[in-house]
C-alpha cells in the first residue's frame, strides 16, 4: 500500500504539544519505503518523526512528515561476549529497554525512561547517567532515500558526537533509519559513576543488579523530570555547552560552584542547568512557557503554547546565560518548520 500524505494535526505528535497542522503520513511497513523513495526525489522537505520528544513544531510546517511506526523486537545474533538485539524505528525507546532487561539482556539500563523511539535514539545519540547509546550500537538499517537503497551503516560511519550524529547533519530526510542493533555484553559490568546514581540509596549495596539500576533510574528521572502527558516539554531543552578549558577556568574562578566536566579532548562541558538556574530562570515564566521549577534545563507548557511562545522564552535564556557567563547555549529539540 503506498504512503498517502494527508493534512492532519500534530498536537499530539509532539511532546511540547504544541498545535499544528502538516501534511503527513505513517509508516508502518518497510514494503511502503520505495513508493516514498520516489516522493522524496522531488521534494526534499520530508522531516522524520519519531515520538516527537525532541521537536519543536511550527504553526504550519511547510515540510511533508513521515511518522515511523515500523515495529518489532528480536534476537538478531548471538556471539560468546554479546546478545546482538534488533528493534524497529518504530518501538518506543522506554518500552525496548524494558524488554531487553526482562529477557535478561542488560547493557541500556542507565538510558530507561528516556522518550522517544529506538529509530530517533541513534540521531540524537542520546545519552543520561553516564552512557551514550554509540557505546552500545553494533549497527543501523537505513535506507537512503537520495539514493533509493537500503544501507547498513556502523557506528563509525555516523559521525556521532555529543547529542549529536550525522543523521542531524545530513540533508533534511535524506535518512530513514529502519531497524537499529544494539550489542548488550554478556559480561556485564555496572556503570555508576553517575554522582546520581552513587547517592541513590537502592544503589548502596556491593553488587546492584540491571535491575536495580534500572529502577534508580526511572524513580530519579521521575523525580526531577515533568511527565509529558501532564506538562508537555521536550526534555532537555539546551545542550551542555563545551567550552575550552581556559574559559573553564576563568569561570571557576568568578564562580567556584560552578559544575564542570573536563572531556578528553581537552575541553570542558558546563552543566546548562545550573547555568541557567544562576541567570536567574529556574522556575520563571514567560507567557504561557517556563523554565521548570525543579528542573531548570527543561522548558515547559503550561498550557495554550505555541511555537512562537517557546522561541523567544529559548531566546530570553540564551541572552541571559551569555550576559552573564560569555557561554552560548544550543538549542537540543530540533525545529520543525
């Protein structure tokens, strides 16, 4: 059956739901993706979408939206150090951790309760406590819509960096992440280095379990983070910012409590939300936004939004955060125009 694209409402296609109206259509089988190989060719507007966790969403779009909803779970392969684990772009991220976890396949516990689906996860490369999921990718269906073929790219082909891949870099839909495997360690080893997950207090024993972990997971990212079904937001709203470490160390300086992370590379990655937190918007609105109260980094609707609303309250941030400590923060959800 081949994809029809039609003009239908995005308000509960994206998690700030924030209202919209695009044109678009749903994938649910990969027999559907040459009929859109052929759509794309001659219109290079097509935004990929996901759980629509990580947008921000125009009034009215002028791109044409594929919504992925291709699903299934399965062991792919099996090797003496790893489970090669398999799921459709269309699973949700939260519900594939569950699964695997339940199987007895641990390794993306530190990542439990993230939203979104398995196919957005690889673009964003997202990341919390401690793990990035390019540490725990073996590989990635994707066709190539350009070109109109299927490809199996590796981790080393997705010029992944901090929330970042070359799927956001590419040209706009020139990538439909189809099918993505991950390599779960059968000689699994905790990663706690997290300062959260240290003070947790179910963590405390010798040998916590993925379970555990998981668990410890979930009750702190429910305790500081709003529930999207209750206050619409994107997560995070602004990356944490690399800095060289000169300006690191001249802010430490002016400002001893500051929360920095030296990196390999040399640089140093700032915590966004004390950053902004200092600037004096935690908890502050704007209109019908804000900044969260207990989180500062995630910005919320409290009800009636619309894009515009969460640009310039984005905007208010970053001049407040660059007047006061020289730093520029980047904007995490992508934009959807």
């Amino acid at each position: 059956m081949p994809l029809i694209f039609s003009d239908q409402s995005l308000l509960r296609c994206n998690t700030l739901g924030l209202p919209a109206q695009a044109a678009m259509a749903v994938l649910a089988d990969e027999a559907q993706i040459p009929s859109l190989c052929d759509a794309v060719k001659s219109d290079q507007g097509l935004f990929i979408l996901g759980g629509g966790s990580n947008v921000v969403v125009q009034d009215s779009p002028r791109r044409q939206v594929l919504r992925v909803a291709l699903q299934g779970v399965r062991l792919w392969q099996e090797t003496p150090e790893h489970w090669l684990v398999e799921a459709s772009a269309g699973e949700s991220w939260h519900g594939f951790v569950t699964h695997c976890l339940a199987q007895g396949w641990p390794g993306l516990e530190n990542l439990a309760l993230i939203p979104g689906t398995v196919g957005a996860a690889p673009v964003q490369n997202i990341g919390a406590y401690g793990l990035e999921i390019d540490q725990c990718l073996h590989s990635i269906v994707v066709w190539d819509l350009q070109a109109g073929h299927e490809c199996v790219l590796h981790p080393a082909d997705c010029g992944f960096a901090y929330r970042d891949s070359r799927f956001k870099r590419a040209g706009a839909g020139r990538w439909l992440i189809v099918r993505v495997r991950f390599a779960l360690p059968k000689a699994w080893v905790p990663r706690l280095d997290y300062p959260d997950l240290q003070a947790h207090p179910a963590l405390q024993e010798d040998k916590p379990t993925p379970k555990d972990i998981y668990a410890a997971v979930c009750d702190i990212r429910r305790r500081k983070l709003p529930d999207p079904a209750v206050l619409g937001n994107a997560g995070s709203f602004f990356k944490n910012p690399l800095v060289p470490a000169e300006l690191a160390a001249t802010l430490r300086q002016r400002f001893p409590d500051i929360r920095w992370y030296p990196q390999a590379d040399g640089q140093v990655k700032l915590a966004a939300g004390w950053l902004i937190e200092q600037a004096g918007w935690k908890g502050r609105r704007l209109g019908p936004v804000g900044m969260h109260q207990h989180q500062s980094l995630v910005l919320v609707n409290y009800g009636g939004a619309r894009a515009a609303d969460v640009q310039t309250l984005a905007q208010a941030v970053r001049q407040a955060v660059q007047d006061r400590f020289g730093v520029c923060l980047e904007q995490e959800p992508v934009l959807l125009d």
